[in-house]
C-alpha cells in the first residue's frame, strides 16, 4: 500500500497546496464582499460566517456584475471556474484510492437518487488542475485589489469580535 500514489509526498503536497489556496480564496470572497457592500469587517464576518460558500459565491458575482469596476468581468469568470471546476467537494466528500500511478476519488450523490461517480488523476493530471486553480483564485485576488496587510486585518477582526 505504502507504494499508492495516495502516500507520494508530491501529491500530499498538492493536495494540500489545493486546500491552502481554498482557504485564502474563502477569505477573498468574504473580504470581497465587504469591499463591494462597504461595511466594516465585523460586519462582513456576521454577514459571511453562517453562509455557504455557494451563496457567498454567488452574492459575489452579483454585487460585481452590478459594479463598474473595471476587472469585473475577468472577475466573474475566475468565480465562474472557481465554482464549477475546482472539485473542492469532490476532493473534500469523496472517498480516495489510489494505485501505484492514479489517484481515484469515489463521489456519491448527496441528493436524489443514489449514485457514485470516480474522477481519477496522474499526479500531473492533479497538478494541472491545481494550477489551474490557484490561477483563477489569483485572477479574484488580484482583480479585488487584495493587500496581505488588508487581509490580515480582515482575519484578525474575527477574533476581536
């Protein structure tokens, strides 16, 4: 078992590079959507904290589309992928094996009828989609105008509240 794909420190590593970049793209969106409604960041925290990631996706687009801001539409499309192409769910829900060269993540129906779909990945398959990732929650960040000091205030308010 220990020669599976599944334990290869290259992909460890890119699995967890993916969950890194989603966690700073979740503060992205919450601190776009205190940028676009201009509240406070405590007030973006009350608002964003209880919403789904879907629904924040979505308030997101919205109040961008409905903006003139001059990068919106490069915007749209990096939350369009984001949300449609990142398989977050699937690297998240699924059950995961691996063989010696693939890595296969079992997805099952949450809803409905049952059903289980496999989605599997050579590690250079994996790293592509990584980068194709990380490229679109660079495109949010950069086009929202993100600053590390900015985002670490934003962050750090949620404990101050």
């Amino acid at each position: 078992m220990s020669d599976h794909l599944l334990f290869d420190s290259k992909f460890l590593t890119r699995l967890g590079a993916f969950y890194d970049t989603w966690s700073s793209l979740d503060a992205t969106i919450d601190l776009g959507i205190k940028k676009f409604l201009n509240i406070t960041n405590e007030e973006a925290h009350l608002v964003t904290a209880a919403m789904e990631f879907g629904r924040k996706i979505t308030l997101l687009r919205g109040l961008i589309a409905r903006s003139s801001h001059k990068q919106k539409e490069k915007m749209i499309k990096a939350l369009n992928a984001i949300q449609n192409e990142s398989k977050r769910n699937t690297f998240s829900h699924s059950y995961i094996q691996s063989s010696k060269d693939k890595v296969f993540f079992v997805e099952r129906s949450p809803h409905g009828k049952f059903t289980a779909t496999m989605h599997e990945f050579t590690l250079p398959e994996f790293q592509k989609h990584l980068e194709a990732f990380t490229h679109h929650a660079k495109d949010l960040h950069d086009g929202l105008a993100v600053t590390q000091p900015e985002l670490d205030e934003f962050c750090n308010a949620a404990l101050k509240m």
